[in-house]
C-alpha cells in the first residue's frame, strides 16, 4: 500500500474551505487505498475518517511567541517543523508528500522531501500565493514562491496557464492543472422556489480580510435600489473589527449581521437564496463559491479568466470589475429578475456536478501522482 503525507497548516472541525478539500482529499484517497497520514500545526482530528493517521505538531512557548510576530512566525514555522516532518516521512515510509496551503511549512517540508530523495506535490496554493503578493508581507509571498519552484511538481487550479506562468515562474514541465473537487453530494438541497421572497437573505461565507473584500458587499447595500434584504456575514479574521466598525457607520445593523463560523454548511446554505464572493482578485475556484454554486444558488462573483475557463455568462452572474457600485447592480438585477437568476444559478449547478466532481479530479491527477511520481 502506497503511503502519502498531506501537509496543511490547519484543520479545524469548523473548516475553512482549504481544510475541507484537505479532509475530502484526505478521504478520497483512503478510501483508493493510500496509506494517509495528516500533518497540522492547529487543529484536531474531529473530522477526520479513523482510517487516516492524524499528526498534530507539538508547539511550545518560543513557537507561540514567534507565530504572533509578522515577520518571526515563517521562520518559526520552517524552523519547528522541519524534524516532525522528517520523522514522519522516515518512520511510516512515506514515498510522496503533498502540500496544501501550509504557508512557509511548504519550504521545510519540500526540503525535507528532497533530503530523504522523496517526491513532492504542491496543491493549489493559488488563493495562497496570489493573497500573499496583493495583500500580505514580502516574505510570506518569497518563501511560498521559492518552495514551489523546488517542488517536484504543482497542480494548479483556477487561473489561466499565462497566469500561472507570471506569478508562480513555475516551468511548463512540472504545471499541471485540475479543477477544485467537492463532494457535490454534500450540497444538494432544495432548489429556490421561484416565487420571491419578501426578504431577500443574502450569504458571504469566508475570511474577513484584504483578499475576500467583505466591506466592499456591505458598502454595496447604500446603493441598492430593493432595500428588502438581509446580508449574513459567517466568518472570522484580522479584518472583523473594521467590518463590524463599517456597519455601525453606516447604520447598517438591521441590515448586516456577523455571525461565527460554522460547522454545517450544507444546511446554512440551504436558507439563503444569493451567495456573494467580493473578491476583486482571482477566485480561483473558492471552496465556498463552489457549494453555493453547487446548491443552485444565485452566485455573484468576478468573472474572471479562471471563472471563465468552466462557467459561461448564463450560467453565473458574473462582475468584470468589482466595486460597490458594481456589486450593488448585480445584485438588483438579480433581485428584479428573480425567476431568471435561478434558471442561471441551476445551470451553474449543474456544470459543478459535472466537472468538480472528485472522480473527475482523480483521473485528472492520478497520472501525475502515480506515474510520474511513484
């Protein structure tokens, strides 16, 4: 039995969408026979099927105090984790690692790979590596650059190959390409009716940061022409402060509402009838764009070259720049022709279903897993 490692930062029973495709991976390819074993710094194993072997890191006070500074928490996170990584690998005879938005973990554990003359796979560090660049540190986007370039390989999903090429500066050899699987299963619920809702409940599901651009949907809500609507916020990050300060500004209490994280998805989809996904960058396939695309919800998103790629205009609503303004129209349209945006989002679904299928991604990558590397 093949033995693999699947290295992620975190894995929280409450998933973000990177740790959801890390425990559906995870699952898939238990149940195809690997030996799998999981590497986190933070997190349990709460969610995970009991076939797979879960590793938690043990952190320590200098890692506490370093993973707090801008600048200190890469190296701590390449520092302290390079001989748990290397353990692993030795001791379970593991012939293949995969990483998954590890951050900088992704340098130690692709040098670690390399000294025990064993392959590696980065896995879509797209949204990572992209967010690093716009919004984050210089160090964090060099480091998660270097690390895959070292990379035996890099399956990437979302952005065009041009795109890939000007950001990652990955050879054309070792680029391969694959859509970003979800259980599809997962998602279905019952379809909108058709009839409108006197109150229409919108969803932003994600991180509240520079990248996801939640301020730019509540700012959308003063330009709105239907007022009848409520906009529910589920997430957490270093920007809840100021969105929290931005409704209260803007006297937008009633309208726009925080609330935690939360566990069950599927079933807090299934109560609003329009997703929302403010990001001016590239979405590269959000996990949570997918399940609201999945349920056949009104989705709104930058219709950019990766969105392109898999869904055509009548089959989402798609924003070429965004802006309040912007999202503000998007939004009436799709209240004014209400009938119309469901008939979109139900032929979204169904691309979903056809092509982001974990099947689909298996025999789109198991070519390079087990072929080339193996």
């Amino acid at each position: 039995m093949k033995a693999i490692l699947i290295i992620s930062k975190h894995f929280y029973p409450i998933e973000s969408g990177s740790e959801k495709t890390t425990r559906y991976i995870a699952d898939y390819l238990a149940n195809k026979g690997w030996r799998v074993h999981l590497f986190v710094i933070n997190g349990n194993s709460e969610k995970l099927s009991s076939n797979i072997c879960f590793h938690r890191m043990k952190t320590n006070g200098i890692y506490n105090l370093f993973s707090k500074k801008l600048y200190l928490k890469e190296f701590a996170d390449i520092f302290f984790t390079f001989l748990p990584i290397i353990q692993i690998i030795i001791e379970n005879h593991i012939q293949l690692v995969y990483i998954h938005y590890t951050e900088s973990i992704g340098l130690s554990a692709v040098i670690a790979s390399r000294m025990l003359n064993v392959k590696s796979i980065i896995l879509w560090p797209t949204s990572c590596l992209y967010h690093f660049k716009k919004t984050e540190n210089p160090l964090s986007y060099i480091i998660n650059k270097t690390y895959s370039k070292m990379a035996s390989a890099f399956i990437a999903k979302g952005m065009s190959q041009e795109q890939f090429k000007v950001y990652f500066k990955i050879s054309s050899n070792k680029l391969f390409y694959s859509v970003n699987p979800i259980e599809f299963k997962d998602y279905f619920v019952e379809k909108l009716s058709p009839q409108r809702p006197e109150i229409i409940k919108i969803l932003y599901l994600g991180k509240f940061n520079n990248y996801k651009r939640p301020d730019l949907l509540v700012k959308s809500v003063q330009l709105l022409q239907n007022k009848n609507i409520e906009i529910h916020f589920y997430g957490d990050g270093a920007d809840e402060e100021n969105l929290r300060g931005l409704i209260k500004k803007l006297k937008l209490e009633e309208k726009c509402i925080i609330h935690e994280p939360i566990k069950d998805v599927k079933n807090l989809i299934s109560k609003f009838q329009i997703f929302v996904f403010p990001s001016p960058y590239e979405s590269a396939y959000s996990q949570s764009l997918l399940e609201a695309i999945a349920a056949s919800r009104i989705t709104i998103v930058k219709y950019t070259e990766g969105i392109k790629r898999f869904f055509p205009k009548n089959s989402i609503i798609g924003i070429e720049k965004i802006t309040a303004k912007n999202i503000a129209h998007a939004l009436d349209y799709a209240i004014i022709n209400y009938e119309e945006s469901i008939t979109i989002a139900e032929r979204g679904s169904e691309i979903v279903k056809n092509k982001f299928s974990f099947d689909g991604f298996y025999k789109q990558t198991k070519n390079i897993i087990l072929k080339e590397y193996l």
